[in-house]
C-alpha cells in the first residue's frame, strides 16, 4: 500500500476522526479522552493513539510522577490534519439532510426495481 494511503487510512478511520477532532480542543489524558468519544474500547483508544503518534499526529506526554500522568495533545502536523477532518464532518453535518433524502430516494428506487423483478419472474411462472 501507498504510504499516502496508509496515513489516510489512519486519519479517517472511524476512531483516528474522532480522536484528532477531539483533540483539536485541547490536550487530554486517557481516560477523559475514552470518555469523550464515547463507546471505544480501551484497546481500539490505544492503538488508534499508537498510530497516531508514529504518523506524527499525536504527541504522547508521559509525566514521571505516581499515579502516571499521560497527556495526549496534536502536533503541528496533527493540527493541520484535524482541521482537515473536521472541516469534513462539518460538512456531513450541515448536509445530512441531503443525504437522507439520497438514501430514501434510492431504497424507494430499489424496492420498486425489487418489486418489478419479482413480478416478472412471477409472469414468467406462469406462462
């Protein structure tokens, strides 16, 4: 795979969006940032991190002090990247309208052209 895809790949996952639109606001540790998104596994969260950060999107902050205190933030990169995302879930927010009405338009298209079929091959049954 392309590297380019690769790292597309990772920005638009379903988590990578959320966690760089997320972070956008400002920096925070783990478990606020589990919370915020909402319904991610704690293992999905890391690994979307991980990732993120080899990319050069997320800065890691690792603070030596008991309990562990690890902040994540965006870098520079990430910043420009999450401006990006979220410039695009604007859009499908402020369009979702549209969409629906693509979406019932062509399920009621699909269901006639089922509909047709199926009397057809009935026609043709009973010929």
């Amino acid at each position: 795979m392309c590297p380019y895809r690769l790292v597309l790949e990772h920005v638009t996952s379903r988590w990578g969006v959320l966690v760089l639109i997320e972070l956008l606001g400002r920096p925070y540790r783990f478990s606020e940032l589990r919370r915020a998104i909402g319904r991610v596994s704690e293992k999905m969260l890391t690994q979307t991190l991980q990732t993120l950060e080899r990319d050069g999107l997320v800065h890691r902050d690792a603070k030596p002090v008991i309990p562990p205190r690890v902040d994540y933030s965006l870098t520079d990169l990430g910043r420009e990247a999450a401006e990006q995302v979220k410039t695009l879930a604007s859009w499908t927010e402020e369009r979702m309208d549209a969409v629906l009405e693509a979406r019932q338009a062509y399920d009621e298209a699909k269901a006639r052209q089922a509909n047709g079929e199926a009397k057809a091959r009935q026609a043709n049954g009973e010929r």
